[in-house]
C-alpha cells in the first residue's frame, strides 16, 4: 500500500510520496493526480508503467500519444498543466530535446527517460525535471507528487495570452482543425513552421510542411467571411505564425 502523506511544498529532489486528495491545493487547482496528461513516444513501455504506478494515483490512467489533440486540449485548459512526457526504452530519440522545447509551450514537463539518455540538454531545452525510469514505482510515485507540490509553490503561474474569437465564429468541429486554432489563439510566442510540424506530427515523424500548410490553408478559409485570418511571415525559407488577426 502507498504511504499517505499531505502536500507540504518541498524540493523534487527529496520528495517523498503523497497521496493525492479529493480536495484543492493552495494553488486552486484540482488535484486527483499530480500529473495531468500523459504523453507516450512509446504506448506499449508506457502502459507497463501506468500499470505499475496504478495503486499510488500519481498518473491519470488514459495515456496519450505523441501528437494527441486531446493531450494538447487538456493541457491548453489548464493554465498551470502538468504532463508527463513518456520515453521507453526503444522510442525515437534523435529530436527528443525539440519535442520538450514544443510541449513545453503548453505546459510544464517532466520527462521520464532511460538511462543512456543525458538529462542536461531535456532541461535546458524547457523540462521542469527529468527522472530516470528505472527508479523504484515507490520513489518514482513521490518525485512526481513532490514535482507538483513544487511548481505549485515556486513557479509562477503560467500566463495564458488566450484571445477569444467572437461569437459568431463557429468553431472548426474537425478536433485536428480546433487545436491548431486553440494553439494559434493562446499563443504567447511565434510557432516555427518546423515547431508545429513536430507538435503535430507523431512519436514516429512530424507532420510534412505541406500537410500543415494545407491546414492553415483551411483554418484561414474558415475565419475569412468573419474578417480573421492568421497572421503570418516567411523568411528564409521558414513560415513563423503569430496568431489570429482581424
């Protein structure tokens, strides 16, 4: 059985585990799991885990993966977010710095790597924390319940610059088509072309520029009648966008 402990703030380097609650934290948000979303590069390595972590209730039990609209959805909801970015042993590796700079947009990070991975570029490219697999449920239970605990009580909060359409705008119903819309609307940075190819994409490939231009395409169809459109700029060879202009 997990050991209970309240949600004092302490440093995830010496967190012990704590039992999740129904109520609220000193933060106001809701607090079932520590972690709100969890993001897999590798579904089958991040089932075992979910599994095994089952009975300490740090991790909501639906896993994601990469390039879930439902995933960013959650995330975009939430102003103080916190994902879980999955790494097994066996998923793809050679961008993993990019892929935390792109989720890191939309949330803090924690990411859980396997041994041979340096945790130092992770952190310098946004990760809130990396953590190693291996360590024992136990101990990995608490450092999550502590990474909480943590940005609750030293982070600032996460300001969403959210901007909202007017009321006769009707919302694409497509989910793909809503996140793009949802990211473009909250951004608080211009998004490379290259960056939303990658946050797109998934675990295996990003998605082609092309794809994601014919999506642009598309959304700016659908905001023209109301006077919208993306805002845009190309230079050297790359797209940047800003966001939703009238």
């Amino acid at each position: 059985m997990p050991i209970r402990h309240p949600y004092p703030a302490s440093s995830p380097s010496t967190g012990e585990l704590a039992h999740p609650s129904a109520d609220s934290t000193s933060t106001g948000r809701p607090s079932a799991y520590p972690v709100d979303v969890v993001v897999s590069l590798r579904r089958e390595g991040t089932a075992r885990l979910l599994r095994n972590l089952r009975s300490y209730q740090v991790l909501p039990a639906l896993l994601h993966p990469w390039g879930s609209g439902t995933a960013y959805r959650s995330l975009l909801r939430e102003p103080d977010a916190l994902s879980l970015l999955d790494v097994p042993e066996g998923a793809a590796t050679d961008d993993l710095a990019q892929r935390v700079q792109v989720l890191s947009a939309l949330s803090s990070v924690v990411v859980l790597t396997p041994g041979h991975i340096d945790s130092v570029e992770l952190l310098r490219a946004g990760a809130a924390n990396v953590l190693p697999r291996a360590m024992p449920p136990l101990e990995l239970a608490g450092r999550l319940a502590a990474e909480r605990r943590w940005l609750g009580a030293s982070a600032p909060p996460r300001v969403r610059h959210m901007r909202s359409l007017p009321q006769q705008v009707t919302r694409p119903r497509q989910l793909s088509q809503g996140i793009l819309l949802d990211v473009l609307l909250s951004s608080a940075r211009p998004w490379c072309c290259h960056d939303l190819c990658l946050l797109l994409g998934t675990a295996r490939a990003p998605m082609s520029r092309r794809a994601l231009q014919a999506r642009m395409l598309r959304l700016s169809e659908r905001l023209m009648p109301y006077g919208l459109s993306v805002t845009s700029t190309v230079q050297w060879g790359r797209t940047t966008y800003t966001g939703i202009s009238g």
